[in-house]
C-alpha cells in the first residue's frame, strides 16, 4: 500500500516514461518491520532540475513515513554503472521486481573481477568497523546485541552475492544462508546463524563469545574472498 501510493504520486509528477524497482529483503517477501528498508529504485529517462523538483513531494512524503529516499538514476547512468556499483546490482539482479515501466536490470551484465575485488573491500570495510565497535562495547550485550543486529542484514547481503559469484545457491531463508556460506567459504556457522535468526528481536542480547564467533566468520569470508580464483573448481 505504501508502495503504489509513493508510486501514483510518481506517475503524477513525472513526464514520459520510467522504471521503479523494488529489491532487497521486500523482494524476497523477507522485510522485517523496524529492521529492513523498503529498497526502491526509480530509473528515469532524464534527470533534470524540473524532475527534481516534481519529485519532491512524493519523497518527502516517503521519507516521513520512515523509509529510505528511493535511488534516483537516469536509464544513460545506470547502462554504464555495473563497474561501479558490482555488489549492488548483482544483488538486484538475484531478486528484484519491476513495478513500473520497462526492465532496466535484465540487460546488465557484472564482471566477475570487478564483483570480487568490491567484495573483498566491503568485507574488510565491515570486519574492521565491527572490530572497532567490539572493542567500544564488549562488556556490554546489550549495545553488541545492537551491533549486530544493524550490521548483520549487511553481512548476509555479502555471502549471498558470494554464492552467487561462486555460481552456487543461494538460499533465501537467513539462518540457511549462513549455512551454505559456511560450508562453501569453511567458518563455524553457530554464532552468525544466531545472529542471523535474531535480527528482528530489538531487545536481543548478544554475548562477547558469539559477538567473537561472528568476526571469525567475516574474518573467513574477508579471505577466503582475497584468495579466490575464479574458474576454479567449486
């Protein structure tokens, strides 16, 4: 509902065509209210100041009601972002639905290269981050139970782009694709599947052992990522 109504003030305001998309956890019928976003993308034929302006009621609008602004691009900018934005659009292109306009995703195609080195970056990026947070806030569950329950939908994002990359399935249920992640990549599933299944509990409190047992885990994707060969034997 809240949808078509962001959406029919969008065919309101904008003039010609355009494409909305809808990905992430709401494309994969897994959105957790208070948790995930509704991850919306509009694709427009041109971006001037006219569209920007005729969109700011309906954004507005959006973002009071709690949910994130929606990515705005131009159909010329997102033919040439796939270099750019690897993760991003292989993960969109694992699961996504076209509510408006024609498909702008089907076309795209990631390079694998490009696709590991960004996952090679983010993973770091995250285990140096949830390093930092560890040590601000280990003698306090509570305040590690928040951590990972912000950071894990993150997480989980990147082993299911890993799968993919890897050309094996990625199941849909959380607590499952930790489990496929850990027998692929070769870390203890136990703390992250536990993390992963809590995520939508905002009391939750996470002890220094299992926070320990999820870096391990993002430790072994980080470089099980660096050393990967791809055309390799899976």
């Amino acid at each position: 509902a809240a949808l078509e109504a962001f959406l029919t003030e969008a065919d309101a305001a904008l003039v010609g065509s355009y494409s909305a998309v809808l990905y992430g956890s709401a494309a994969r019928s897994q959105y957790i209210p208070g948790v995930s976003d509704i991850n919306l993308m509009l694709v427009l034929d041109n971006i001037n100041s006219d569209a920007l302006r005729a969109l700011g009621k309906s954004f507005r609008a959006w973002r009071k009601a709690g949910h994130t602004p929606p990515l705005l691009t131009s159909r010329a900018e997102w033919a040439r972002s796939a270099d750019a934005f690897p993760i991003e659009i292989a993960d969109i292109k694992s699961a996504y639905r076209v509510l408006r306009g024609p498909d702008p995703v089907a076309g795209l195609r990631v390079a694998p290269g490009d696709l590991r080195r960004a996952l090679e970056r983010e993973f770091r990026g995250k285990l140096m981050r949830l390093r930092k947070g560890y040590i601000a806030a280990a003698e306090d569950p509570k305040a590690l139970g928040e951590l990972t329950r912000l950071s894990a939908g993150g997480i989980l994002l990147l082993l299911r782009v890993l799968l993919g990359l890897m050309d094996r399935d990625a199941p849909g249920d959380p607590v499952a694709l930790v489990a496929a992640a850990a027998r692929a990549v070769g870390f203890d599933p136990e703390s992250l599947a536990r993390i992963a299944g809590r995520r939508g509990q905002s009391r939750w409190k996470c002890s220094p052992d299992e926070f320990l047992g999820y870096l391990a885990a993002v430790e072994a994707a980080a470089r099980f990522t660096d050393e990967l060969h791809l055309g390799d034997p899976k």
